[in-house]
C-alpha cells in the first residue's frame, strides 16, 4: 500500500529535489516554457501553479510566501507583476505539459512546460 506516498522522488534526497523544483520553477517563470523530463514537468506543475495561485492573491504575505521557493527578486517581481494578473479570471489550470518524444542520449521521455 503507499498510503501517504504521494509525488515522484526523481532518485533525489528531499533537499536535493526541493532544490530541484525551486530552480526549474524560476526557470519557467523567468523563461515561459522549458524542456525537460516528463516525470520532472508533471511534478514542477502543481509546484508552479501554487505559486501563480498566490501570486493571483497578490498582497504581501503571499509575496513572502512565494519568496520562500523563488530566491531570484526579478522573477518574483515577473510573477507578481506580469505574470499573475494574466490569470486574474482563470480558475486554475495555468501550465501545459507537451511530450516532444525520447531524447537521443538516454532516451528518456521528454517534455515542454509552458504557461498557458
């Protein structure tokens, strides 16, 4: 049974995958759109869309919450001031994970995270 299991590990520690996350996070909201694996963009998205949802609140403890994963202040800014009031009206749903096929190295399942 794997009660209480939920997300991937990515053969990482946990400080290596948080880590992990906070740098493709800043990646895709300095850059819009990043390749990586599969596995890695299906856990960057809920990771993402939590801090749109709280940039989209907009006030300053959410801002210091975000700045908790984000360390880089010009993407925080981006977040706050570009990036969120495009989602003002939206109810959620604010990335997409396109798969672009195997890489040729490893042939490890690739994929494009966007915002939407």
């Amino acid at each position: 049974m794997r009660h209480r299991k939920k997300g991937r590990n990515l053969s990482r520690s946990p400080s290596h995958r948080k880590a992990l996350l906070r740098n493709m996070a800043t990646s895709l909201f300095q850059h819009e759109r990043i390749t990586t694996t599969t596995a890695r963009a299906k856990e960057l998205r809920p990771y993402a869309e939590r801090l749109i949802t709280l940039a989209r609140r907009g006030d300053l403890h959410a801002r210091r919450l975000a700045a908790r994963r984000i360390a880089d202040r010009d993407v925080l800014s981006k977040l706050f001031d570009d990036i969120a009031p495009r989602y003002a009206e939206r109810p959620g749903g604010y990335t997409r994970i396109l798969k672009l096929g195997n890489r040729k190295g490893d042939a490890a399942e690739m994929a494009l995270i966007e915002l939407v």
